[in-house]
C-alpha cells in the first residue's frame, strides 16, 4: 500500500514556506482543492484506498537524526523552527475526500501554515494509489536505473546542472528512490540535489528549492493582485536575507512579474525559475531585464522546471549559452518515465483566509492559459487590473 515513510518525503520549498508563513502569517487559514487536469478515471474503492493512507500520515514524525540534518543544511531557519516541526503532526481531519463513480473530489483546510505540508504527499500519494490499483505493469528495477542511467549520460555532454523535481506526480516512492540513487551514483557534476527532503538526506545530496505560487497567490488575496509580486518578494527577503534567492515569475504572468521587479529586488535576487510558456520567450525577456536594469545577465541564472525532457533542455541549453545562466529541474521525465501514461494532476489552494479576515478566492495566472487555476470570475477581475489582454 502507498505509504510515507518520512515527515521529509516532500519538496523542500513546502517547509521553507512553512516557516516564513508561521513568521509572517500565523493566524492566516487555507484551502486547497484537488484538480484533475487530465481527467483520469479513478477505480472504485480508490477513495477508501486514500483515506487509509492519508490516515496513516498521522504517524509520522521529525527523528532527532532527521532534525539535526535538516538544521545543519539550513542555517538560515531559526532553530525554534525544527522544534515546532519536531511537534508537527498531520491532523486527517483536515483533509476532505469523496469518490463519485470514476470522479475523485480531494480539499484541505486549516491554518496555512499546517495545511501548507499536504499538496506534495497528497498528490505522490494518489499517483502511487491509482498505479497500485490500475497496473502493475512498469518497467523493472534494473529498467528504471538504466533509463536514468542513459538520460545523464546525454545530459553530462550539455555542461549543465540538474536537480530532481517529481517527488509530486512520481510513480511510486520506490522508483523515486531508484532514481535519485541512480542520478547520485552516475554523475558528480551534473546532479547537484533533489526537491525531496528525506532522499536528499538519504543519499547525501542537497534539498532544492525555494517558494512556489501560493506564496505570491496569498499576497495577491491580502494586499491585491498589482502587490503580490513585489510584497511576496520582500517578505521573503525579510525571513531569508539574501538565501533561498530564486523567485518564481509566472504566478500572474511573467510580463507583470518583470513590471514589479524592481532594481533592488533583481539586485538581490540570483535568478528566476521558469514554469509555464515558451522557455526561449522566457529567457529572452529575462536578458532583456536584466539588461534594463544595467545587470550582466551571465551574473543571474534561470531554473528551467517546466515540463523538461532531453530535447527541450537542448533547446533551452543552445539559446541560453553564454548569454545567462541557466539550470534544470525535472520531475516526471525522471520519476514517472516507466513505460505507463503519466498523470496530470495538481493540487492548489483555492482560498485564503488572511489573519482573521472573510475566505478570499485565490488564482494563477499562468504564461500557459490552460494552467490558469481559479475562480473563473476572479481571473477575469486579475486581468483587468493588471491589464491582461491576452
């Protein structure tokens, strides 16, 4: 059966922002919402299924071995910080799920800066459930470690670097584990860490990340759509004073991240990562940025995470050489490539509660419109105040 074997198996940027939300934000609440992009049909029982394992999370817990590794890695976060996470515990009672015939309906809610750590196991969770009970057909052991094997030995030509990104839609935990095994023990220059905590400790390496969209869709709820970018920054700069310096630009379009981007922030800042829309779009208004604020973009780096495989990252690597740095996050094209569809799936927040105050929606505007995420209304209203016509 699914299960967690770690408080840590989840991506580093869900604990970062956990301890700049129990700083900035303790009294704000959340709700996140299971969508099912791909529209996958969930067999009868996988509900049952879910709630078992989701129960189970209950039981896990910070170990002192785990605590006194995730501080020495950070020593930036207060050390009150893995107290409290060494106290944490997922309540289930946060989380609501409900199966109708083929449909899977999955939401959260409680104070953010708990219900900030169910996405990413929630949905490694449905992933390695729904393949448990439609399939069991992938790819041997030896197969997955070859696979990884074959795609590092393409990437070691290219002269770049590459973290693992696909704790959230992997196939299992044991391919995950395969694979990190696998991309540690084959290349010492081209893997340089893993978004997933526990395997980071696990095999030596180091956590990657930073924040994700919910951080700016928060700022956007409680200081209004022309602040997200520019508050969500300098708050984050306030708890981590120049560490964790990679910001995420496509939460309402990159065009109007570049807007509030101001000199001092893109000063600070070391680079910006790329999640949606073209990646050579994307890299060419970086430089072009960069360039406008009298900084040599070759000093900053873009992380590339959009859907990656070999052949994209080819592309990416030829446009962007020698005019800004660049590296690489993959998820699935490592964690889920073993010979069975992959699913499309996210889990969002869908609103907030800032401090006390009336439930708010909260959106994404993603560079890609079919990643739009939100109220329908609500996104019209984002677009005619940032001035979005396309």
């Amino acid at each position: 059966m699914a299960q967690l074997v770690s408080i840590l198996d989840n991506d580093f940027y869900k604990f970062t922002m956990q301890y700049a939300v129990s700083k900035l934000f303790p009294k704000a609440k959340a709700r996140y919402q299971f969508i099912n992009r791909g529209k996958h049909k969930f067999p009868g029982g996988f509900d049952v299924k879910l709630k078992e394992a989701i129960a189970n999370m209950a039981q896990l817990k910070l170990s002192q071995a785990e605590k006194k590794y995730f501080q020495e890695k950070c020593p930036y976060i207060d050390p009150i910080y893995f107290d409290f996470l060494q106290g944490y515990r997922y309540d289930p009672e946060e989380v609501s799920i409900e199966q109708t015939g083929d449909n899977l309906a999955v939401s959260v809610e409680g104070y953010w800066y708990r219900t900030i750590l169910w996405e990413v196991p929630i949905m490694s969770l449905i992933c390695e459930t729904y393949y448990e009970m439609t399939s069991d057909e992938r790819v041997s052991n030896e197969d997955v470690c070859a696979i990884v094997a074959s795609k590092m030995e393409k990437y070691d030509k290219l002269n770049i670097t590459i973290a693992d990104f696909g704790t959230r839609r992997r196939h299992s935990y044991q391919v995950h584990d395969l694979v990190i095994r696998t991309l540690k023990q084959h290349s010492s220059h081209t893997f340089i860490g893993t978004s997933n905590v526990h395997l980071a400790m696990k095999y030596e390496t180091t956590p990657i990340g930073t924040h994700a969209h919910e951080w700016f869709m928060f700022h956007a709820a409680k200081y209004g759509y022309k602040m997200a970018n520019l508050l969500g920054l300098e708050h984050w700069s306030d708890v981590y004073r120049g560490d964790l310096g990679i910001a995420l630009s496509d939460t309402y379009t990159t065009k109007v991240f570049f807007k509030q981007f101001d000199k001092k922030l893109t000063k600070l800042f070391d680079g910006v990562r790329h999640d949606s829309g073209d990646p050579l779009e994307f890299a060419q208004m970086t430089i072009d940025h960069y360039r406008s604020k009298g900084i040599e973009p070759r000093s900053k780096t873009i992380i590339f995470s959009d859907g990656l495989d070999y052949d994209k990252v080819v592309n990416i690597v030829r446009f962007c050489e020698d005019r800004i740095g660049h590296s690489f996050g993959i998820g699935t094209d490592f964690t889920n490539d073993v010979g069975l569809p992959r699913l499309n799936i996210v889990v969002k927040m869908v609103e907030t509660q800032p401090e006390g105050g009336v439930w708010t929606n909260v959106i994404k505007l993603s560079d890609e419109p079919n990643k739009h995420t939100g109220d329908n209304n609500e996104i019209n209203l984002a677009k005619t105040i940032l001035n979005i016509t396309n």
